[in-house]
C-alpha cells in the first residue's frame, strides 16, 4: 500500500490463489498499527500523531459519535497541523471538530471516483453542515479545501476502522461564517 497517492492506495494485499479472505493492511501512523477491529476513536487515541485531535474530540463531546455504529469519514489533522492552527476556542470546538467529519465511508477509492463523476471537485457535507471540497492536487494525491479556502493534503490514506475511514491530513481545516443546524433528514 502506498503512503501520500491516492492511486497507490486504493489497492489492497492480493490474495494468492489459495486465499479465501483478503486480509485489509492499515497503514501505521507514528509507528502504530490501526487496527480494522477498533472504532475511529480507538484508533485515533491509539496514534502517537493525533493526541491533540483524539483530546479536542473527546473535549468537545464530538467522539462519543466516533464510538457509534454509524460510518463516518474523518480528516485527522496531525498534531503538528494543531499547533500550527495555534489555540482552539472552547466555545467553537464541537463545530470544529464535526467539521472534519462526513457522514458516510469515503475511502481513496471512493474520493477517487467522487472526484471523477463530479467534474474534477466533490462537494462533501460535513457533520457540521458545512462543506468540504475534495480534488485531486497533483496526478496521485487528493487535497481538502474548506470554506476559507484553506487546503490540507492527505497524507496517510485509508485507515480502515470499525465504523469508517480516517484520512490524515497535513493541515487544519475550519468552517467559516455562524454556526449552522444541520438538517436532520
């Protein structure tokens, strides 16, 4: 599996003829295996990359949804791309961190195609009511844009998890304007 391409990750271990199962290989993060068993959260508190992240959600009440049944896709930011947001308002962090979230399982192949059927840009919803842009930066990569235009690549593709995907992301991504309700139907 290949680490920083969108192409390279889309495909997974070939079974030789004999295999009955295809056995997923998650990328490490930091050094840590991800393991497919456990939930977005556990992996996310597993990675030594994303200890700032695992700690926002947990502050913000936004990783009890995490634990759920549901499938979600994340955009993890590093804790380098923490600290170089510099300090997190309280009072904004639950939309923050619903922000980097999408309803829904979007691996590389998904973004991918996505991508392709839209035109070369997918529009994303997040959990926050917002929206994300994801399009291909460079012929193997794919890049998030929020709605200040800011842009975080994905660096690590696919880790598989329990109830969705993580991608992570090399940089902060924020919703902008006042809080929205999102819609629920």
């Amino acid at each position: 599996m290949m680490i920083g391409g969108a192409l390279g990750a889309v495909s997974t271990s070939d079974p030789t003829p004999s295999d009955d199962v295809v056995t997923i290989m998650n990328p490490m993060i930091g050094g840590q295996a991800m393991l497919p068993d456990r939930d977005i959260m556990e992996n996310l508190s597993a990675s030594p990359m994303h200890g700032q992240l695992a700690a926002a959600m947990k502050e913000s009440g936004v990783a009890a949804a995490l634990k759920a049944n549901g499938q979600f896709t994340v955009f993890a930011p590093t804790n380098a791309a923490f600290a170089a947001a510099g300090q997190q308002s309280k009072s904004t962090l639950a939309r923050r961190m619903s922000y980097l979230i999408v309803p829904g399982k979007y691996d590389s192949a998904a973004l991918l195609r996505t991508i392709s059927e839209a035109g070369g840009e997918a529009r994303l919803r997040t959990a926050e009511g917002g929206i994300l842009v994801a399009r291909m930066n460079g012929p193997t990569n794919i890049a998030i844009m929020d709605e200040k235009g800011a842009t975080a690549n994905i660096a690590i593709y696919d880790v598989r998890d329990r109830n969705g995907i993580v991608h992570v992301v090399d940089n902060m991504i924020s919703p902008s304007g006042p809080a929205r309700q999102v819609a629920l139907n």
